[in-house]
C-alpha cells in the first residue's frame, strides 16, 4: 500500500478499484472551507480538471467520511524535495522534486533558485520556464544573488553581487515571462532601481536576506517591495531602538509576509506576532524546502554549498546555519492548527488563498469555488493527508471500501 512520503495512515497513491468511465464525481460528506466559512456536511462536485456549480443527475458520488476538505496548497518558494534540487537538478530530477510536493498536498508551486553565478542561474531559467509552460511549476522565484552578506544565510558570499538593473533584468528576461519572484536585499545599491523594475514588468520584488534598516525598508516598499522573504529569517531582529525591516513589513498593508511554520525556523511566538499585525490575509507559509523535503537525513548539496540533515533539520557543514528547510506544507497546516491553534480557514488563507492572489491566479486556485480548477486537500481529524487531487485527477487517492457509486 503506497503511502505519502512522510505521512502516517493509510492514504493511497493509486485509487482503489477501477476508475469511473466517466468525467464527474461528487465528493461528499466533507467540511468543506468555503471563502465564506466552513460548510459541515458538504459536497464539492468535479467536472474534468475543474469544480462545477451543481452536479449533474446520477453523478457517481465519492463519501470522503467527514474528512476536511480544504484548497490545493500553494507554494511560493521551494527549493526541492524528493531528493531533487531544482537549481542544479536534471528535469526528471525537477519533476520528482514537484511529485513529492504534489503527495503533500502542495498542487501549486513556484521553483526557486539559489545564488550561483548569472550565467548559470539565467540558463536555469531558461529549463524551468519550459515546466512552466507545460504548468508543472507556477513560475520561478531567484532567491539570490542580489542578497546581503551579512545576511547570506546558506547562500555562497563569493557568488553575491549588488542588485544591478541590468543584472535583474537578464534573470528576468531569461525566465520568458515566468519569473515570479526576486528576493532582494534592496539597500544594496541599485536596490531601488531594482524594484521598481521588477514591478513595471509584473514581477514581486521582495525585500530578504537583507540588512536595511526601519527607514530603508519603508523606502523600498513606497518604491513597490510587496513581499517579505522568510520574516524573520536573514534580516536584523527586531528591535526598540532600531525595529529594521521586520516592523516595516509587518505594519505596513501592501506586503505580504512569508513564514516557515516547522517548529525550528519560528518560535511560536514569533509566528503568533505576525499574525497579530499583519492579519491572516497577509500571511503566507513557505516550505523554503530543500532536496531532503520527503526523502530524508543525509548530505546534500545546496548550490555550492553542502549540508547536513539531521531529525529533519537542515544546516551548512560550514558554520552551522540553517539551510533551507525540509518541510512540506501539509505538515505547515497540520502544525498550524494543532500547535499555533489557528482557526483553520486561517491556514486556508496562509496556504492557499494568499499566495495565490500573490501569483495573480486567484481566478483559478486558492478556494474551492465553481469555474476554479480542482485542486483540493482531504485531510482527517489529525489534519493528516487522505487525498489530493489536483486539476480533477487523484494525486493521492482517499480510501474506500468500494468504487463510487451512481447517485
């Protein structure tokens, strides 16, 4: 019996028994999270990839046993998983890496970079932006070389370098129309500049690994930063003389904040702040993953860089620091609500619906409402994954004692 890397019970990979020769199914029996709250008791109809208004008479009917039934997480910023790095990665590689976050529950997701010499990271560009044309990734997010040194974190300082314009915009025009995303440390110079360049051609600018202060962060947003990298993480704490950036992102209602929600990123403390000021709309959860996520401890190499993973735990050989991380978002939700104890349509917003008005696709995913594909999440009473669907196809299909039957 196939089970999701990582996840306990029984959750199957293949359905069981034969598939309906026919395109519509009707889940029921679920609690469902609506936009408009949670609905116990109730049904979501699927018609080929997409979630249909009502479902047609003698629709065969799936009873998903009161399980949760929430949207397809959204990952805005994932390095790997399965074993597989999508910077240095083959495209099998690229495509068992996205598996592995597909089996989590993960059915939207934005491959990211790390820091390596322009060349290269513009030619990586060009590979992933073919997945994206075949809508196996949402798009590609560099995260580095534009960053700090003195908040490098696991990114190789030789290979930083100043967010030049000129530089940004080859990365970007390398990406043919998918990049999504730049992580910058905006008060480096061209930071700026940088910025608004990336919100003329419709790319975030995201201000991280970043040593800039109160003032310069506030800068950087009014010239269109609208996202936070990993709150938090590679950027000067927070203080009461000079809160730094971490104020600024938090207060101010145009950025989006990025948590890694693992229990080693983030005190619970720390994430229960971010929500306080910036509300649950404008959170996101990252995995931040790296090849380890759904594969386990072992050595790894991250761009340049190699790491240890031990219980789960990823750091550099060299000097210690967190790389990355080996998280998936289904235990990010799982710990959100039993740990955090965030109310669930809460981390509905922070996984699904937020980073995807982020990605600008909310007319598609992010909520389970007729005309979107369907992408959806069953989850049980310990928010374990029993099923996952993505685009009207089992990813991971729910138990059963037999095939649907005609309603």
């Amino acid at each position: 019996m196939a089970t999701a890397p990582g996840a306990r019970g029984t959750a199957r990979t293949t359905p069981t028994g034969p598939q309906p020769p026919y395109d519509v199914q009707v889940l029921t029996g679920a609690r469902v999270v609506l936009p408009t709250g949670v609905v116990d008791g109730g049904e979501v109809t699927v018609e080929g990839e997409r979630i249909a208004a009502r479902a047609p008479e003698h629709a065969p009917r799936v009873d998903v046993g009161g399980h949760w039934l929430v949207p397809g997480f959204v990952d805005l910023h994932n390095h790997g998983g399965g074993g597989a790095s999508f910077t240095s990665g083959t495209v099998d590689d690229i495509l068992k890496g996205i598996h592995t976050h597909r089996l989590h529950g993960t059915t939207t997701l934005v491959a990211s970079t790390v820091t390596g010499e322009l060349d290269f990271l513009a030619h990586r560009a060009g590979l992933l932006s073919e997945l994206a044309e075949q809508g196996e990734i949402a798009g590609i997010h560099f995260e580095g070389p534009f960053i700090s040194p003195c908040r490098k974190g696991a990114h190789s300082e030789e290979l930083l370098r100043d967010p030049d314009p000129a530089d940004v915009r080859k990365l970007v025009d390398a990406a043919r129309g998918h990049a999504k995303m730049v992580t910058l440390a905006t008060e480096l110079p061209g930071g700026l500049d940088s910025v608004r360049l990336l919100a003329e051609h419709g790319v975030i600018a995201a201000i991280g690994h970043t040593d800039a202060s109160y003032e310069q962060t506030v800068e950087a947003i009014d010239a269109g930063a609208t996202v936070a990298t990993h709150l938090f993480n590679a950027m000067p704490a927070l203080g009461h003389r000079s809160p730094g950036p971490i104020a600024a992102l938090l207060e101010d209602p145009r950025v989006t904040v990025e948590l890694i929600n693992d229990g080693t990123h983030l005190h619970p403390a720390a994430l229960e702040l971010a929500f306080h000021h910036a509300g649950a709309g404008r959170v996101a959860f990252i995995t931040d993953a790296m090849d380890a996520a759904g594969f386990g401890d072992g050595r790894y190499m991250l761009g340049p860089l190699e790491v240890e993973v031990s219980e789960g735990v990823a750091r550099l050989v060299e000097g210690g620091s967190i790389a990355g991380s080996t998280l998936t978002l289904d235990r990010a939700f799982q710990r959100a609500v039993t740990v955090d104890r965030l109310p669930v349509e809460a981390a509905v917003q922070a996984l699904s619906v937020n980073p995807a008005r982020l990605l600008g696709m909310s007319d598609s995913i992010g909520s389970l409402e007729p005309g979107k594909y369907a992408d959806l999440v069953l989850l049980d009473a310990d928010f374990e994954i029993r099923g996952v669907m993505r685009r009207g196809t089992w990813i991971v299909a729910p138990e059963a004692p037999d095939a649907p039957e005609a309603g």
